[in-house]
C-alpha cells in the first residue's frame, strides 16, 4: 500500500511537466451574433463554400471545388492577396452548420528569432478548425463561428510576437468579428 501511495503521488507531481511538454496549449475563439433574419436566410447566405467572399470583409475571392460535399476545398484570396486553403470537413444543412479545416497558407514574412528566421503565415495560426452554425432564436437568427487551433510558432521558448497566442487569437477574432457584424449588415438591410 506504500509503494502505491508514493507511486500515485510521484505521478501527480509530474502531471504539470507532462501536460506542459507537448508544447503550446490550443486557443479557442467563439464569437456570436444575432440577426433579425429568418434561420433559413441567413443559412443560405453563409453555407456555400464558394462564398465566403460575399460577406467576409477580409477575403476578396474564393475558387472552389466540390461544391457543399464533404472533402470540398477551397482557396481563399485576401484583400492582402495572401492565399488560404481550407477542406470542408462536414456539412448539415437539416441543423445548419459546417466544419472546416485550413489546409496550408501563404506565408507574408519572416520574422528573426534569436538568429533563426520563422515563416509568417498569412493568419498566425496552426493546426485550425472552425464550425459555423446557425440556430432560431427570439428576433430571428443566432449565428455562431468557433474555432480550435494553435499558434503558429513552433519553436522552443518564447514565440516572437507576431507568431504568438495572443496574435492568433487576435487574428482569428477580429476575422470573425468583423465577418459576422458585415454578414448582420447585409442580412437586416
């Protein structure tokens, strides 16, 4: 019984190196909004993949294949024209929602780390997906746009700025952010 007391509290105490030791924790974003819209209507406005462009400010082109079918890609221009390729990973219209993964990016830079030089992708991100759904709600349409990922440096110590948590979860939010008020813009006019 000894042994397995000082055993079991030998593991507690290297829990906090081995939650520690896969390196950089994963961000999640969720950003809400309510649109005087009907469900429906404000499904149809954002469930195309190829559409994306038609309400998110950030993006100025989409070029896609596979249309709403899972496996579906799509390549995102910017209005910076950095590119961003993302898959379809599922697609529900009966409970209006959809899955998505980015795939690979451009990169916009470098940025110097202690003398190594690391890539800037075109969204400071790694390892990303993202769900956007839609659900009826009192006054019309609550549209909801989460994601998962880490940050995009990979590296050991402390990440370079650009390539840090806080910029990722600043990217990703004011996409979504800037996305969903655009999309509530076009939908109660």
């Amino acid at each position: 019984m000894k042994h397995l007391l000082k055993g079991l509290l030998i593991s507690l105490a290297l829990l906090p190196a081995v939650a520690f030791s896969h390196g950089a924790p994963r961000i999640t974003v969720t950003e809400e909004i309510t649109i005087n819209a009907a469900p429906q209507k404000v499904w149809d406005a954002i469930k195309d993949f190829d559409k994306l462009h038609t309400w998110l400010p950030a993006i100025k082109a989409t070029k896609a294949t596979g249309g709403n079918e899972v496996g579906a890609t799509r390549t995102l221009t910017t209005q910076t024209d950095s590119t961003i390729d993302e898959t379809l990973k599922k697609f529900d219209s009966e409970t209006m929602s959809l899955m998505y993964a980015i795939t690979a990016m451009s990169k916009v830079g470098e940025v110097d780390d202690h003398g190594t030089m690391h890539e800037i992708p075109a969204v400071p991100v790694s390892k990303y997906k993202a769900w956007l759904s839609v659900k009826a709600v009192d006054g019309g349409a609550k549209v909801t746009w989460k994601a998962k990922f880490f940050r995009a440096y990979h590296g050991k110590g402390h990440p370079p700025a650009e390539l840090d948590d806080k910029a990722a979860k600043n990217a990703i939010t004011g996409i979504f952010k800037s996305g969903l008020e655009n999309l509530k813009v076009q939908l109660e006019k």
